[in-house]
C-alpha cells in the first residue's frame, strides 16, 4: 500500500510539473478571467481523465496538457485556445457533456471542444476516418483555432507513437502524411509539417530514416565547421545593414534528404545542398522589402550565386503567407548552401503560421493571403453532393506545395497549384464562369481546356449561357474546387435525365402490376447501384432495358422475385478436372494475418509494391480479392491506410520456406564498352546465385540504364544482391523500383 500511496503522489508530482510548463510557455496577454479558465480547465481535465491511463502506461491528462504547451509554445496561440486544448478529449472519453463546458466556459469554447470531438458512432460511412476529418474541417470557417488544436494534438500523438502496435502506428503515420503534412504546410506550419514527415517516415522506412539520422550525426561536427567557414566572410560584410541580425544554420529534414537520394538516385554523401542558412534581420515592417534584397546583394558579392534558383516570396508572398527571398550559392569547396533571407516578422510567420499571420493582420500592406483559399475551402465544404472521400480529395488539392502564379485581363494576380489548367482559372474565378466556359485565351492565343498554366500567364475566358460542364472536364481539371462543381453540375443533370428514367419505370411496374415504391429497391440491389438517382439514369440513357425485366423477374403479390439460377450439382463440379496452375498448388509463403495463419484467409501479393519475405508489411482487406499485402512503404500505402484505415488487418512474415519473390532493381552506370551485360548477368547469376526473370538496358553518350527482374527468397537476399551490384566498378547506383 505504501508502494501504490508513493506512486500516486510521484504522478501528482508529474502532473504539477507540466502544468507549470505549460503555464511558463504562455506568452500571450492574459487577465484574471483567463487564468481563472485555464485553472478551472486544467482541474475539471485531471478529474474527467483521472482513471484514465494511455497505452504507455503514463496518466493521460499529461496528454492534453501537452498539447495546449503545443499550442502555446509552438504555435504562440492564446488562452483561449489553451482552454480548449485542456479540454479538447473530455467530450469524447469522459462523463462531461458539452452542456457542461458550455454553462462554465461559454459558446466560444464550447464550439472548439465540439469540432474536435470525434463523430460519435462512427456512422456507416464509405470512410470513418474522412467522415471525421470532414467535421473537424467544417469547423475551420467558424473558427480556425479547432484545426491548429489538431495539428498540436496529432503532433503529440506521433511523438508518442512508440507504444502503439505496429499497425497501429503504419495507419496514423499514413493519415499524417496524407492530410496533416500537407495542411501544416497549407497553414504555413513548416517546423510542424518537416516534423510530421520525419515521424512518419521514422515509422514506415525505418532502415533509411536510420541510416541518414546516422550519416547526419556522424557529419555533425564537419557541417558546423563547414558553416562556420561560409558565414565567416558574410558576417564582416553584414556589418554594414545597420540593422540587428542573426543567422542559423541547419541540416535539410531526414524526409527531404531522403526524397533526393530517391529522385536524384544519388547516395547521400553526393546530396551537396544538405543544410540551408537563414539570416533574419530585425528591421521595420516598411523597410523589410529594400534591406533583405540588400542582404541578397551582399550574399551574392561574398559567394557566388546560381540564379536560376533565386526565389522571391517577398515581392509575391505565398498563398500561405509564406515570406522569405531564398537563394543558392556556391560556398567553400564547390558545396551547394541554400540562403534563405527574411525578417523576424517574416521569420515568425513562417514558423507559426497561420496564428502568427493574424497577430501582424493588419500591420503589412500585403493582401490577406488566406481569403481566397478559406472561400475555395467554403465552396467545398458547402458541396451537398459530396462524398467523404470525394471531399477528402478535393480539399487535399487545396493544400499544395508549389505555386503558380497567373493573372486575369485587368492584371489581378491569381495562385493556383502547380498543374493547374486553364479550365481550372476558370472556375477559380466563378463557378458560373467555370460552367458556361466555351473558349479560354492565355497570352491572347486560344488554347486547350486542358492546357497547363505557366508562371505568368495571361488567361481570359469567354462564355456562353448554354454551354454545360461535360464528364470529360473532370480529366482536365486538378483544382478541388473545379471538380466538386463539375461532379454537382453533373449529378444535377443525371438528376434531371434520371426524371425521365423513372417515369419509364413506373409505367413499366405498372403494366406488370408491380407496386413501384417496395421494388424500385430490389432492381437498385440487383443491378448493383447505389442509388435509385443511378438506377433511373441509367434507365434513360438505354443501359438499363426495362423490356427484360420478366427475363430476370417474376410477379408474386404485386412485388417482383427474381428468378433464381439453376444450381450445378457438386458431383458436376468433382468430377471436372482442376485447372492447371489452380491456386491450390501454389506454394505460398508462411503468413501471419491478424495473428493467425494466413492459409485461412484468401489473400495474394500486392503487384503495385512486390513484398518480399522480410519486408515491414500490413493487409489490405479488398472488396472482392481477399487480403492484398503491401509493403508499408508501398506507393499506394498512404492512400489506404488514411481512407480505409478500418480495412487494413496486420500482417507479418513468419517464414518463407522455398518461395521465391519477384523484385525489379534500376541501375544505371559508366558505359566502359563491350562487356557490361555480361559482368552484370555474372554477378547476378554466378556471384550470387540469383535467378534472372527478365532483363533490359539500355546505353548512350558514356551511360547506361538497366531494369532487371530477379528471383529473391528473402529481403536478406536482396539486400546482398544490391550491395553486390553497387560494388561492380561500372554502377552509379541500385534502387528497388516502386511502382
């Protein structure tokens, strides 16, 4: 007893102690009736969540006290939010209702708790998980601080993802890097989004989040001398801004680093550019613009520039509100060194986003650059017609990286994502524009529905009452906000043709003395739609013949029954032969699927990604295909496991007996002459024993390319065939194709 008495006070202890931290990361103004709130919600969360435990065993009231020090600290968001940080799980986990937090805290924060609360139930819903999202983001146009709480909470989560099982952990890295990076990025949370990635990716590829974490340390104090050398020189010629100044420098995030090795196919010792120099200097707002180009012009005289990669977000923010001058110049010993300049205003908008930009709203002469995206945001939002994962899609077009920049023909700017059409300005102007397109100019030359916007264009379009959006438009558009308004406009004339369909319907069921009501259902189910709007269109459109219905149909009591196949006997079947290659004489590898046997489950190998035995893999549960195994590093993993995370069942390799695994490996080299096929088809054949499926390559100009297809047993074996390859004096580089 004493034991339990002294754990109990150690927690109380605990407790304390993050409480005050939290209370010392507040910075904003606050009076008494604050304090008093932040106390009173701080006690009402320790007693909701009092006998409540995470899965680390810790007292989860250290949860939400994080992350309103989250919210506090690394957002800079005030007491208000706080409050509803504290508060944000005792709707949802505990016996305190809404009324509740309504009657002590008022309307403000009652309507925070509620958006953060999950959907109670999780209704039938095509995707729990974008249902959920859906909510929280209505709650974004009432009030913005709902989604920065989340992005505080889901950082939390990710940072304490350790003592979640290991699916567990796969499905909340894939919702993060498919929403929650993305739209830190959109809300100009650049520390939180790097964060995010790294997290995610220290989850699904943990060998090569390792091996760069390793390679980074072990360079650590060779980058800091490195620094040191190139601000040396520019620090004597910065003397002569007369404003006060710092700089920063620091490696480039494990994901970005671990995104070039993979598109540049270079190892990471060849990445030159691996740590970016920031210099923020402390001027006022007016003259931010003329001393930060000064700052440029007094960089580019100490080190020499490249100019095609000068970037200026000063003169045109972001749409994010993201401000800084970024260039690349060429330090000591010929290294690449992103140099980013940016004022400290600049500086804290870019580290806290969102909640940064409205403390200066007001105090620069730029446009308010997140109007226009909460309006495209509106439109979506307020969308009727929309599915959770159609919306999911759409918005996620809203948070893109990189921008282009077009204007209007009275010279009004317009941001669009990289690979927007002309269709897309169109309706990024007006859906009404958008719908009665008929014609679109850019630089006064007719162009494509479809053409791709450039940086500078000038787009006009001309329009006709008439004229109505067509299937096809979908496959020319990218912007979520175009392709909600294309699907509405088209299910509205689906709903109109459908009209048409259904009154065929009803004298139809009519002549066959058919009750309508009761059995327009049986013929949804039976030719497989999901709506009776889809049923009568198709009716209309001919695809649906109602003269064949007493085929398919008979009539009893008014109500129609459909005629069932003739059964084949099973004797008919055992006495067929089994087709060659029938699955049952595939040997398949030893599986675990929800902790049992795989052989009680119907399940196959993903194509998109070719797991091999030793590959970190999960289950898909398909609609009609079984169990697919991806690896969790599968292009398409994200994908599945943010949208239909209650569909992926944790798999794990047991052993693989004598299975062979098919794998494809990209390599490319110097091209010595006569003999690389075969030094190639040596080493891979005699060297290491590994049989060749297929083989291709291809050389000019001093280089080649090569994609082989090879038998593995497991991804041990692979990995010495890689390492095997890359030692050939002739290849560059060896990578695992995905697909």
């Amino acid at each position: 007893m004493a034991e339990v008495a002294v754990n109990k006070e150690e927690e109380k202890k605990l407790i304390m102690h993050a409480y005050r931290m939290l209370l010392k990361s507040i910075k904003s103004k606050m009076d008494n009736i604050d304090r008093a709130n932040i106390r009173m919600a701080y006690e009402i969360a320790v007693e909701a969540h009092s006998k409540q435990r995470r899965k680390s065993g810790e007292p989860y009231i250290l949860h939400p006290i994080e992350v309103a020090r989250i919210c506090a600290e690394e957002i800079g968001l005030g007491p208000t939010a706080i409050v509803a940080a504290l508060l944000h799980d005792v709707v949802e986990d505990t016996e305190v209702t809404l009324d509740q937090i309504r009657a002590k805290f008022g309307q403000k924060i009652a309507t925070i708790v509620d958006g953060l609360t999950k959907l109670d139930g999780m209704y039938s819903v095509a995707s729990p998980q974008a249902e959920n999202f859906k909510k929280v983001l209505r709650t974004l146009l009432v009030d913005v601080r709902v989604v920065l709480i989340k992005m505080a909470d889901r950082l939390h989560n990710m940072r304490t993802l350790g003592s979640m099982p290991k699916h567990k952990q796969l499905k909340i890295a894939a919702e993060t890097t498919f929403i929650y990076a993305p739209l830190a990025h959109r809300l100009g949370l650049y520390s939180f989004k790097t964060e995010f990635q790294d997290l995610a990716m220290k989850i699904t590829e943990p060998e090569l989040y390792s091996e760069i974490a390793r390679k980074l340390k072990e360079t650590k104090a060779q980058r800091t001398r490195f620094i040191n050398e190139f601000l040396k020189p520019l620090n004597e010629a910065l003397k002569e801004i007369g404003f006060p100044y710092r700089t920063t420098g620091r490696p480039k995030s494990i994901y970005s680093i671990a995104n070039k090795i993979k598109s540049k196919n270079v190892p990471f010792e060849e990445i030159y550019d691996l740590f970016a120099v920031r210099i923020i200097v402390d001027v006022p707002t007016k003259k931010e613009k003329q001393i930060c180009w000064q700052i440029y012009s007094i960089v580019t005289d100490v080190h020499t520039p490249i100019p095609e990669r000068l970037k200026d977000w000063i003169t045109t923010p972001k749409s994010n509100g993201y401000e800084s001058l970024h260039t690349t110049v060429i330090g000591p010993k010929g290294r690449y060194v992103e140099v980013q300049i940016r004022s400290e205003r600049m500086d804290e908008i870019a580290e806290k986003g969102f909640a940064a930009h409205w403390k200066y709203k007001g105090g620069s002469s730029s446009r308010d650059v997140f109007d226009s995206w909460f309006e495209n945001i509106r439109e979506i939002l307020e969308n009727p017609d929309s599915d959770s994962l159609e919306f999911i899609n759409d918005f996620k077009t809203n948070l893109f990286n990189e921008e282009v920049y077009v204007y209007t023909p009275k010279g009004d700017l317009k941001i669009l994502p990289k690979g927007a059409t002309a269709l897309d300005f169109a309706f990024s102007i007006h859906s009404d524009i958008g719908y009665h397109c008929t014609a679109i100019k850019v630089n006064k030359k007719l162009v494509p529905f479809g053409y791709k916007l450039q940086n500078g264009d000038q787009v006009s379009i001309t329009t006709n009452n008439s004229q109505k959006p067509t299937e096809n438009w979908l496959k020319m558009v990218v912007t979520g906000k175009a392709r909600a308004k294309i699907r509405s406009s088209m299910k509205e004339e689906r709903r109109k043709k459908g009209e048409i369909g259904k009154e065929s319907l009803q004298r139809k069921l009519k002549n066959m003395k058919v009750d309508f009501e009761p059995n327009v259902d049986i013929l949804v189910k039976y030719y497989g739609f999901t709506s009776r709007v889809d049923l009568y269109f198709e009716i209309a459109m001919g695809r649906v013949p109602l003269n064949e219905l007493k085929t398919y149909f008979n009539v009893e009591s008014n109500k129609l029954i459909e005629i069932e196949e003739p059964v084949i006997e099973a004797s008919e079947v055992n006495n067929k032969p089994a087709p060659a290659n029938s699955k049952k004489d595939l040997v398949k590898p030893r599986l675990l699927i929800s902790g049992e046997s795989a052989d009680k489950f119907e399940y196959s190998l993903a194509n998109c990604c070719k797991p091999v035995m030793g590959d970190d893999v999960f289950g898909f549960l398909t609609v009609g295909s079984g169990v697919k195994i991806h690896r969790t590093n599968c292009p398409n993993a994200t994908n599945l496991m943010a949208n239909y995370g209650y569909r992926i069942v944790k798999a794990e390799w047991v052993s693989s007996g004598d299975t062979s695994f098919v794998v494809e490996l990209k390599i490319t080299g110097i091209d010595k002459g006569p003999g690389v096929i075969e030094r190639l088809t040596h080493s891979i054949s005699t060297d290491l024993g590994l049989n060749i499926r297929s083989f291709y390559i291809d050389g000019e100009e001093g280089y080649f390319e090569g994609k082989i297809s090879l038998l593995v047993l497991n991804k041990d074996q692979l990995t010495v065939a890689i390492k095997g390859l890359k030692n050939l004096p002739e290849v560059s580089t060896v990578v695992r194709i995905e697909h």
